[in-house]
C-alpha cells in the first residue's frame, strides 16, 4: 500500500475520533470564529465563470480559483498572472470577492527553486510576500497551495516538505495581509497535514478541509459525517474552519460487468480486466493523454504498480468512467434533483455551527472534460456544477439561491442586533 496511504490511516486513526468526541465538550465558538463570523459568512464557489449579474443573482458573495505561478524563468511577470490578475479585477468591479489558491510545489520546482536548500526555501517566501502585496484590493483571501497530501497536488515533494512549504509562507504573508484572510486546506480530514501544521496555526485566519462523502469513494456515506470531520478540525485546531471544497455530483450511473468489458475492449482494445492486467503497459500506453500522465507521475513510471493505481483505488471510476452504485448518500441520488436537495439540507446545516465561517461549493459550472482522465463522458470530473456548461441554470442553482439569500438576510439581522446593542452601551 502507498506510504502516503498508510500516513493518512495511522493519523486518522489516532487524532480524528479522538477529537470528534472531545468536540462535543469544547465551546462552539471563541473570539477568532466571532469576529469572522461578523463579517458574513462566506457564501463562495469554485472555478466560476464571468456571468457576474448570475452568480450575483444566486446570493453568492465569493469564487474561488487558483494563482498561475507569477515569474518567468527571466523574473519578468507571466502573462498567464497578468491575465489572473485582469480576472481577479473584474470579479472586485463587480462586488464579488476572490479566494485565490497560490501555486502548487511543481510550478516552483519548474521555476527551478530548489526547496532543499536555505535560498530556495526564502525564494518561496519572496513569492509568498510578493503575492499578499501585489493583489491588495483585487482578492479577499488567500489558500496557501491545495490539498497536500494527495499525490496529484504534492509531488514531487514530501509530506514533510509540503507542511515546512505551506507553514513558511503563512509566516511570510500574516504580518503583512491586511485584510486578506490567508490559510490553507486538506484534501479530506488529512490528519497527517493538519497535525503537523499545529505549529503554524498562529499564522492563520482559517483552517480549511475538502469534504466530498458520497462522491468518490466506493462506498456511501451519511451526510452527518460533514458534521462530524468539521467538529474533529475544530477541536484539534481551535481555528475558524472553512470548508473549502464540497459538493455532489448531479449525473453518472454504474455499470455492470457486460457494459465495463464493452467500454474496455472499445476504448482500449482489451476484452476483460484480466487482459488489462496481464498487458498493463500497453494498457497504460492506450489511456487518454491525461489519464496516462497522471498515472505515470503518481506511480512515478514504475510499472508494477500500474494495476493497483488503475484498478483498486477511486481511479477506477476514471477507466470505467462510471459512478459506483454504492457511492452515494442515502436519499441523495446523483441528479439534477438529489443535488438540490443536498445542498438545501448540508447548507442550512452548515450555518448553524458556530465555528464553520463559510463554504466553496464545488463547483459553478458543468465541465467539458474531466481533468483527471481528459474524457467528456467521465461524470467525475464533468457534472458538479450549479450550471451547465453552457451556463443554463440547473436544479441546484435556484436551491443555493435560496439558502445564500437566507444566510444574507440572517447576517445582515446579526449585525443590525449587534450594532444596536453597541449603541446601548455607549450610552
């Protein structure tokens, strides 16, 4: 079993229940959840689209997309940040705030900043503190990187290297932030990052989690277990907690054996998964571009572990572009309908825990193509969206509408309250 693997199951196993538990005896709240709190809870989506008057429309406040690395190899800035930084104005002209994800460990790596030694590892902050300066006014918050821990996001570096990378930046940008939020985020309840992070919580504004129960793995889930994973960060941590990236898949269906050998023998000319296994890098020689870059860099290019990667982990689902059966809430189908309704409930019940200080959804817009595996007919990766991808509003568009504007309308009523008690008192 992968290394990293085996890290995450050891951590989960000694810091996660153990915090679900002591959750329930810790205060919901302390002066750091308050004062976010006070500024709205954040209402946000990810990898949106520029139809502001829609997004607008639907009450959300905040988008959330990543940070091209701003350097060329002749420090020159890239066009690529130029245009980030054009984008990012055009939601600020709007009225809609930006969180914005800094760059992963590879783009520095291909930079050429070498993070073993004292000058690469300053290089890092240079860039930290250049970013918090250079987009003053343009976004609202910062996520130091993405989801370390899952290979597609953290190689080539270690999961030690991944804590010092994204602790050290916090470091550089807290003094210098203003009114930027800056924190970072985990790929599911990654204890064996937020653990190790402990030590740089103080140079943080939130502590992100990605909770996606029901979608990836081969089994189902409850949606109390959303509940359950914020209270274990907010007990382990103390921090606001923000959930960074969440939200449910609205189409994909399973397929049984008949329709998986159909699907391999036209796609990759292989009659069964056994022959896939015994011809496994021809088979990876067939995979979509995407797919196949993927799988080489995770199992950096060591055949043997082809199979398993392919076969025996949520990659499956790419090869077979399917949604399991189990995989799902129960009562929650992947449609158009069972993906209102999740975000009618979970959001609601997002918003009454105190130290919850805001939600991405996961994400604005349909895709045309999965990212993982390049295929279009891949539901994984293609049918989050609260819109199509052609922007036609779905089911789910109208039922965030309504919950955002709820929570618009609550804030708005606290912050009324508060100010009128503020005013007794002066009195």
């Amino acid at each position: 079993m992968e290394q990293f693997i085996l890290d995450q199951i050891r951590y989960g196993l000694k810091f996660i229940p153990l915090n679900i538990g002591k959750s329930f005896f810790v205060r919901r709240s302390n002066a750091e959840t308050k004062a976010l709190r006070q500024r709205g809870f954040i209402c946000g989506v990810c990898h949106p689209n520029e139809n502001y008057s829609q997004i607008r429309e639907a009450n959300i406040g905040w988008v959330r997309f990543d940070i091209p690395f701003p350097f060329e190899k002749d420090d020159s800035l890239s066009e690529h940040y130029l245009s980030f930084k054009e984008r990012c104005r055009g939601y600020a002209e709007n009225g809609i705030k930006v969180m914005a994800v800094t760059p992963y460990p590879r783009e520095y790596v291909d930079y050429g900043i070498d993070f073993e030694t004292t000058a690469g590892k300053e290089k890092v902050c240079d860039v930290a503190r250049f970013l918090v300066q250079d987009l003053k006014g343009l976004v609202g918050g910062l996520q130091v990187t993405n989801e370390m821990g899952l290979p597609h996001f953290t190689l080539p570096f270690t999961m030690e290297q991944a804590v010092e990378f994204i602790g050290i930046q916090l470091q550089a940008m807290y003094p210098i932030r203003g009114d930027i939020l800056i924190g970072y985020n985990s790929g599911g309840p990654g204890a064996d990052l937020h653990v190790p992070m402990l030590k740089y919580k103080d140079w943080t504004d939130y502590i992100g989690i990605d909770i996606y129960i029901g979608c990836f793995a081969n089994v189902g889930g409850l949606m109390s277990m959303f509940e359950a994973l914020l209270r274990y960060l907010w007990a382990l941590t103390g921090k606001p907690i923000l959930l960074q990236e969440f939200g449910y898949i609205s189409d994909g269906k399973p397929k049984n054996t008949k329709g998986k050998n159909r699907l391999l023998q036209e796609r990759y000319r292989m009659k069964n998964e056994k022959e896939a296994k015994e011809n496994i890098e021809t088979f990876v020689d067939r995979l979509p571009e995407s797919l196949r870059k993927h799988t080489q860099l995770v199992t950096k290019n060591d055949p043997s572990r082809y199979y398993d990667l392919l076969f025996r982990s949520d990659l499956r689902n790419h090869v077979y572009t399917e949604m399991p059966s189990v995989t799902k809430i129960p009562g929650f189908e992947h449609t158009p309908q069972g993906q209102a309704k999740f975000y009618d409930v979970l959001l609601n019940k997002l918003y009454d825990l105190d130290f919850v200080c805001g939600a991405f959804i996961y994400c604005y817009a349909d895709s045309h193509h999965c990212y993982i595996c390049g295929q279009s007919d891949c539901p994984i990766e293609t049918r989050w969206g609260l819109v199509t991808a052609a922007g036609e509003p779905k089911p789910s568009y109208y039922a965030v509408r309504k919950v955002f504007g709820r929570f618009r309308w609550l804030d708005n009523t606290a912050r009324r309250k508060a100010g009128a008690e503020k005013e007794d008192e002066d009195k």
